[in-house]
C-alpha cells in the first residue's frame, strides 16, 4: 500500500504582512501629500509673478510714452485687459495709479493664498522704474512669497 503525504504550502499573504504593507503605504502619504501641497502653491506663486512680468513690460512701455506719468494708467490704456481677468491660480491683477509716478499693482491669488503688491515708482533722472514687492506677513503666501518680496503687517 502505498501512502500520500499531503504536504500544505502556505499560499498568499497574512493578515499581519498586509496590515505592514498598509502602514507604509500610509506613512508615505503623509509625507507626500503636504509636499505636493507646497509644490502646487509654489506654481501658483510661480503663474502671479510670470503674469506680473508681462505687468511690469507694459507699465514700463506705458511710462516711456507717457514721461513718467501714471495717472491715466488703466487696464485699458495698458493693453492688460487679457492679463487682468486672472487664470486658473490668479484671481485678479489689478493696477491702480498712486500719485503721478507711482502705481500699484495687486495680484490677487485663488483659494484665499493672499495678495502679492508690486509698487512701481518711475524715476525722472534715469527713467527706470524701481519695482518693490510686498505681501501681507499674515497670509498664507507667506511661505511661498518670491525671495524679493518682503513681509508688511496689514
């Protein structure tokens, strides 16, 4: 007579090694989704100063026609209606005529990040504009601000 020996091998995974594998997944996430975070509202950052840049062309063209002067300076008169309606991340861009050689320009970012304030002050003796950039120290834009842009208190 002949005898079988069944012999039984284990097949698939433990409750326990899914439960590890779980925990890791998990842990990783974390990790990542905060940094994703950051990474998403670094571009947002990023699309409100490239904008400004085409901001910045135009207020410069408009004072070298102009002498300087500001105070008709509009959305309209410097061709910006397409930039000023905003995008995707940006809500609004907003120009806004100080006194005769000083303008502001308000960058309003989406989901309540903040607002980014470019201060352009037209000098006569070079006719360059010097360009300052602030931002509420409040704000969430706060920790992703441009390196050359400084905290005011609001």
């Amino acid at each position: 007579m002949t005898m079988f020996i069944k012999i039984y091998t284990k097949s698939g995974f433990s409750l326990v090694e899914l439960m590890i594998v779980i925990a890791i997944i998990g842990i990783l996430t974390s990790i990542a989704i905060p940094s994703y975070q950051n990474t998403i509202n670094k571009a947002k950052i990023l699309e409100a100063t490239t904008l400004m840049h085409k901001v910045r062309l135009s207020i410069n063209e408009y004072a070298l026609f102009h002498h300087g002067t500001f105070t008709n300076a509009t959305a309209d008169t410097l061709n910006l209606t397409h930039v000023t309606d905003g995008t995707k991340y940006v809500k609004s861009i907003i120009t806004h005529p100080i006194d005769t050689h000083t303008i502001d320009v308000l960058v309003t970012l989406n989901d309540n990040l903040g607002t980014l304030t470019y201060k352009g002050e037209y000098f006569l003796q070079n006719g360059r504009i010097k360009w300052q950039c602030h931002f509420d120290n409040n704000s969430p834009i706060a920790n992703y601000a441009p390196k050359n842009c400084t905290a005011s208190q609001a």
